[in-house]
C-alpha cells in the first residue's frame, strides 16, 4: 500500500489537472518551440555519445536513461531488477539501439505479444510494448516513461504526456507503489472512466451492441447472464470494417490527414445515426474525447511517417500494419534521427497543433450535425399522424 500522504500529493495532482483534462496532448501555451528545438538536439547528441561510449567498453546502451527535458525525467525510477527467472529480453528499455537510422531499432524488433501479454487501446503504446521500448508483457511498465518515449521515438515535447499519465493515476488504471514509483498494466487503459473514447479509428464504441436485439435476446435463445462475450470483449479487437472503411480513402497507395479527418466525420455522424449498424444509444463524447481524438486521428500519419518535410501522407501498408500488428514501419526512426541537419522541429510541432486544432473543429460541428439530424427526426416521429385504426379509435 503506498502512504497517505504520497497518494495524495499524486491524486492531487491529477486531480488539478482533471479540471482542464482537454488540454490533454496539447502543448502549455508559454511552451517555447525553439527551445525545446534545442534540447531535442541535445537529447540526440547524448544519445550518440552514450552509444558510442559504450562501443568503447565493448558493451551496449544503458539499459535506462534520462532524457534533457527535466521535467519529466528527473521523477523517473528504475523498476526492481527482474527475478532470475524473468526473460531478459522481454524487460522493456526505453533507450533506442542506436543514433543512426540504420541502428535505431536494434534490440528493438517487432515481436508479436505472447498469450497472456497486456495490450490495451492506444495503439502507440502497443507498438512500444510489441518493440521492447516498454515491456514486452505490456505489464508493470514504469507509466513515466512514456512521456519520455513520446520525445524518444516520435520528436514529440515530453510536456505533452504527463497530464495523460496523471489522469490514469486519478482514474485508478496504475499501482503507486510506497516508493512512489508509478506502474501501468497496460490492458487496464481499457477501463472506464479513462483514456479509452467513444470514435476510436478502427476499435468499435463500447456500447455498441447494447442494441434492441441483443437486449431481448432471451434466455431460452441463447442469452447467457454476464455475458462479456457480446457486450465487453468485442470492443477489445480492431474492427475490419472500420478499417477498411478507413484504407478505402487511400489514393495511389496513401492516406493523408485529409482522410483521416472524413474518417473522423463519419465515425461520429455513423454513431449518433439511430437507423444505422454502428449507432451507439451509450454514445459519448465530451470536450475531453474532442481533444484525445483530435491528436489520435494525426498522430499515425505524422508520427510514422519518413520524409522530412511532408507530414501530411504515409504509405498505405504502414498503417494497416500499424493497426493490424501495432509494429513501426520496417527502419523506423524518428525524423530528428533520420534527418538531423534538415528536419524542421518547429513546423513539425505546429503542423501537428494546427491540425488538431482543425480536428477539434471538425469533431464539434459532426457531433452538433448528427445530434441535429436526430433531434429533427424525432420531431417528424411525433408530429406523424396516427393509422387509420387509431384515427378510428380517437373519433370513437
């Protein structure tokens, strides 16, 4: 059990935060680009030197660091050596293999999760846990570290992650342990209330199959009490459809965060559509929901994508892959890695806000639409006339 007043002063925290939860993946107003720009260079200069020191000793990376930023990474705590009888290679590392694009992900190759390993709906940190940045087994990985692997992997200020990490401590989804340390069993994030939104890109809404028919199913045709198979573990899988529905808006082997965003349109318009297969009656979406999906509907796009200066398109299969397998593209590295002389952090970095600033936009007025059409449809219903049996039985 972890003291009182530790608790506390995390809760607290967490609880300040709640208030203004939709900042959530966005970035302090003051937040100085230029000089983030400088630590990330900085983080990439370290990380060559350690790298190159340890080629030295005729040894490896370390096996955990700390990042320039010192807001985040000065809090961290190294998880308890593992037992002797633990795998090794499955105790995560949050440093990459190497300083150069050819070596980033060494150590790091995709290895599908095993049976009883922790996956949960953020598809970033599957792909962390599938390539070792975090363990393997998606459990009792060390929840502030992935703020850290934000700015790591994807050139991403760290300042941008806390907030999330603080919200699953307030909503109960980690351990605080008596040292303070904070751990994640990943799977958890799937909880509510969480991370975890209403119009995810290709995982179903939670309520969906709270529909009429499942509802009056009886037991004499097959109804079972606590029946998590229907009404739980569907939402669990990514759903074919949805995806496809997404990779149908390809052109010439890409998609672009233009896409995207008509997926987002369409995900809320076909969940508040009450005549349509994927209407949710439990169907929620708050000012927080708007701000997590905004960043969620770019972030594949920008984050994954290899070329210096176009952030807007990403090849096709990189994102099948990335929701069909939760794996990086084959030579991933970030574009600060890839392009250190030429990579552009602050256009990156406002490309991204922009962005999300038009999605929230774009989440707004679908979700006001849908709400309207259906306000408006009920209204028709009852100013319908009655049938003629009624209308005989009213004139009697």
């Amino acid at each position: 059990m972890v003291s009182l007043s530790k608790a506390s002063s995390i809760l607290f925290a967490a609880s300040s935060i709640s208030s203004h939860v939709a900042n959530a993946h966005t970035l302090p107003k003051d937040f100085d680009m230029e000089k983030f720009a400088v630590e990330l260079k900085e983080l990439r200069r370290s990380q060559k030197a350690s790298f190159e020191a340890s080629l030295t000793a005729g040894g490896r990376m370390p096996n955990r660091g700390k990042s320039s930023s010192s807001k985040t990474s000065s809090d961290i705590t190294t998880v308890a050596p593992p037992a002797a009888s633990a795998d090794a290679s499955r105790i995560g590392n949050p440093n990459p293999g190497g300083p150069t694009a050819d070596t980033f992900l060494d150590g790091h190759e995709f290895i599908p999760p095993q049976e009883g390993d922790s996956r949960g709906p953020c598809p970033i940190i599957n792909c962390m846990a599938n390539h070792g940045f975090i363990n393997r087994s998606g459990q009792e990985v060390v929840a502030f570290d992935i703020p850290i692997l934000g700015m790591t992997l994807f050139d991403l200020p760290d300042t941008m992650f806390p907030p999330v990490v603080n919200m699953a401590i307030f909503d109960g989804q980690v351990d605080v342990l008596e040292d303070g340390q904070v751990l994640l069993d990943i799977e958890r994030l799937w909880n509510r209330p969480g991370e975890e939104r209403d119009v995810s890109q290709v995982f179903p809404n939670p309520g969906l199959n709270f529909n009429e028919f499942n509802l009056n199913i009886t037991v004499e045709d097959g109804f079972a009490p606590n029946n998590e198979e229907t009404f739980i573990n569907f939402r669990y899988e990514v759903d074919r459809d949805l995806l496809k529905q997404l990779t149908d808006r390809s052109s010439f082997g890409r998609l672009t965060i233009f896409d995207h965003q008509q997926h987002l349109r369409t995900r809320i318009l076909d969940s508040l559509d009450p005549n349509g297969p994927l209407h949710d009656i439990f169907f929620v979406f708050s000012e927080e929901s708007m701000a997590v999906a905004a960043n969620q509907y770019l972030f594949p796009v920008m984050l994954l994508g290899d070329m210096v200066d176009d952030f807007s398109s990403i090849e096709l299969d990189v994102i099948e892959d990335f929701w069909t397998q939760f794996r990086l593209p084959e030579g991933f590295a970030p574009r600060s890695i890839r392009f250190p002389d030429t990579f552009d952090f602050v256009a990156f970095n406002q490309a991204r806000q922009d962005w999300q600033d038009e999605n929230v936009l774009i989440a707004l007025n679908a979700f006001e639409q849908g709400k309207s059409i259906v306000k408006h449809g009920e209204e028709e219903e009852a100013e319908e006339p009655p049938t003629s049996s009624d209308t005989k039985l009213v004139k009697a």
